[in-house]
C-alpha cells in the first residue's frame, strides 16, 4: 500500500500506518502517475480537500483519462465529505463517465467521514470488491462498478431501470 501527501513532513503519519509514504501532489498529475508502479487500486479520498475543487473536475478527468496506460486496474472515489456536494457530484459523474468510456473498473463511496468506522468500512469494502477477480476463465476484471449505500453495480452502458 502506498500513500501520498503533499508535505514531507507527512510521511511519517502514513509510515505509521504500514503504508509505503511518497511525496506527490494531485494538482501536479505527473507527480502522481510516477508513482503507480506495482499498484492496483487508487483511492481518491478528497471529499473534504478544501481549495481544489479542479480535482473533482478537471484534474479528476484527467487523472481517469491517463490510468488507460498504467497497470491501475481500479478507482475508488470519495463522493461524500465537507465539500460542496454538487462538487462531489460532479465528481462521481466524470470517474462514472471514465468507468464507462475505458471499462475501468470503478466505485463511488458515500459514506459520511465523519462517522469514521463506517466511512473505513465502505472504503475497505469498496477496494475488496475491485480486487475481486470477476469473469471466466483467468478471473478478468470487472467493467464498471459504482456503488453507494443501497446501490446496485453498475456497468459500462446500463441503464438505470425504468429508462
């Protein structure tokens, strides 16, 4: 598991936490996409990054258009925290959009930060399910999931029911 913080001073919290600490920053994508070597799932947990609205938009797009050519085979996207939540909203429709457009395989976590063992729980929850292998023969990925609360999966095309 690696982790990442804009400051360096910071590593040493996510050391602490048995995670393997880098110094990248979201608003600088190649300061990222350095640093996905030898992983599967990214975690974007910024529902409550204040001041950066772009990575939950234009970033963000970007971001999702750039992981087609790296062994990234899955994205969790934090779609509830502080921020405004037609922000996260937004968000969710572009990795939704992304999931759909390159079959990256995708889940969209509701659950309330501030409740944090739930909020643990339907991140870990979220990231079990995209490691899941799924298919026929060789366990091939999923399409597209994207799950709240209470949410179906959903893939690459469907339609919500009653469209």
């Amino acid at each position: 598991m690696r982790g990442t913080t804009r400051v360096a001073e910071r590593r040493r919290t996510i050391e602490a936490a048995g995670a393997e600490a880098v110094v990248a920053d979201p608003d600088r994508l190649g300061t990222l996409i350095a640093h996905l070597r030898d992983i599967s799932v990214i975690c974007w947990l910024m529902a409550s990054a204040a001041g950066a609205p772009e990575l939950h938009g234009a970033r963000l797009r970007t971001l999702m258009e750039r992981l087609v050519d790296t062994p990234v085979r899955g994205f969790v996207y934090e779609a509830a925290g502080t921020l405004e939540p037609a922000l996260l909203a937004g968000g969710a429709a572009i990795v939704r959009g992304a999931s759909a457009t390159w079959r990256i395989p995708v889940e969209v976590v509701d659950a309330d930060p501030r409740s944090r063992a739930s909020w643990v729980e339907g991140v870990a929850a979220a990231v079990g399910r995209l490691l899941e292998p799924r298919g026929g023969e060789g366990g091939e990925w999923p399409g597209a999931r994207s799950r709240s609360p209470g949410a179906r999966p959903t893939s690459p095309g469907a339609r919500p029911e009653g469209r």
